[in-house]
C-alpha cells in the first residue's frame, strides 16, 4: 500500500526535509576526495586508482540513500568529476580527454592579459571571489568595471570580459559557481588551497555541503561592504581577505596543503 501525503505548507515540509538532509555526510565525503587530490603527485598509479575507486564507490553508496538530493549531491558529482580529470592528466598523459558534461572550455591564460572585466557592481562573495582569484592568477594587470543593474541582467560593455551574470562570458555552468567555472576555465583546479576556498564560496553563494571558513568569510566580507562604498575599495580590502585565506594552514592539518 502506498500513502500519499502533502505537506501544509513549505515551513512544514522543510522540516521534513531536514530530517533526510546528507549534507554533513557529504562534507566528509568531500574531505575524502579533495584529500586524495591533493596527494596525487606523491602517489603511484595503483594505489591512486584504487583509492579513487573507493572515493567514487562510497558516493554511489551516498547517493543511494539520498531520498531528497540537492545542492549538496550537485557539488559532490562536481567534485568527483574532477578528481577524474586530476587522476587522468596524473596518470593517462597525452590519451584524448572526454569532455566533462560541465561543459567549461580550457582557455590559454596567455590571451587574457591586459583585459577589463565587467561584473555586477556591489560585488558580494562570488564576485569579490572571482575578482580576487582574476587579478592574482589569472590576469594581473586586470581593471574591473562595475555594472549598474537596473533591471534584468546588464549589458557586458564593449572589449570587456563579463562575469558572474547572465549573458556574461563566465558564469555559473550546472552546479559550479563563476569562481569554480574559472578555476576549471584556467587549468586552476590542482591548487588545493584554491579547492578550498571554491568549497567556501560555493557554499555561501548557492548553498550545499558546508565548510567551516564560511561563516568567518561571510561575517568580515559583509563588514567590508559596509565600510567600503567604493567597489574599487572593496575588491582591494577583500582581496587582502582572500590573500590571507589562501595562505593560512590546512583546518585539516594544521599545515599548508
């Protein structure tokens, strides 16, 4: 026999949904396999690949008692994805790649020298991450342009590089935020002190499995914002968050990755 219930209403049913929430599962999961990412160049073939197996096996496991997937199932498929292009470029050098379904083009650094970016003005986490990670890896000469948004989605001015809106040059693609669409776009994804601030920002910016930086990130970027009513002023101060963020040890640890 089968019951059908409906909820009340969406109070009701998010307390019931809380009841089968596996994002504190799948965080340790993420550990796991960002972990091993990070080991891979001290690793052999063998021993990586098995390893590997046994990351991809217990999400499966995971999954399967998932009755309610969400943000967090969508984050854990992302990173499981690229611990196989990781194991791959490790391992199967020179094989022809498959395309992941992502679908986030490799591009050559060396191009976008010298570019203006535009984004939406009054940057919060996604934006100021992405302008922070722009400037320091991708492009150091980079200006920014501030977009006023009115309504709907801005226009990207002429000669510049849109991100994190729709239409823009780089935005978010399936589950990846436009900090982790940049990552992948610029070959970025072997740093595993980047990884770690992608799992904060994703977090922050849509959600999913948490992470312990967040909420220190979210507190002092949202004090920023309030003291700096120039954008310019505020990439620049959170930048310096950024900065120390990438250079502090490992929670995990206590060492630098």
């Amino acid at each position: 026999m089968v019951l059908s219930l409906s909820p009340h209403d969406d109070a009701q049913r998010d307390e019931l949904l809380a009841l089968f929430d596996r994002a504190d599962a799948y965080a340790l999961w993420r550990d796991t396999a960002t972990a091993l990412q990070a080991e891979l160049p001290t690793l052999g073939e063998t021993e990586a690949r098995r390893r590997g197996r046994a990351v991809a096996e217990a999400l499966q496991a995971l999954r399967r008692i998932d009755y309610y997937p969400g943000a967090a199932a969508e984050q854990a498929q992302s990173t499981m994805d690229a611990l196989r292009q990781a194991l791959d470029a490790r391992f199967s050098r020179g094989e022809p790649q498959a395309q992941l379904d992502h679908g986030i083009e490799r591009l050559d650094m060396r191009k976008f020298q010298g570019k203006r970016w535009a984004t939406r003005a009054r940057p919060w986490v996604d934006r100021l991450a992405c302008a922070w990670l722009i400037r320091r890896f991708i492009d150091s000469q980079a200006r920014f342009v501030w977009l006023a948004v009115a309504t709907g989605a801005p226009t990207t001015p002429r000669g510049a590089l849109g991100f994190d809106f729709d239409g823009a040059r780089f935005t978010h693609v399936g589950s990846r935020v436009t900090f982790e669409v940049l990552i992948a776009a610029f070959g970025l994804e072997a740093d595993a002190r980047l990884q770690r601030i992608a799992s904060a920002v994703h977090y922050l910016d849509a959600g999913g499995i948490p992470v312990p930086e967040a909420a220190g990130l979210e507190s002092v970027l949202g004090g920023l914002r309030e003291l700096h009513a120039d954008d310019d002023a505020l990439a620049a101060a959170a930048a310096a968050v950024f900065d120390a963020l990438y250079a502090a040890p490992s929670p995990s640890t206590g060492t630098e990755t």
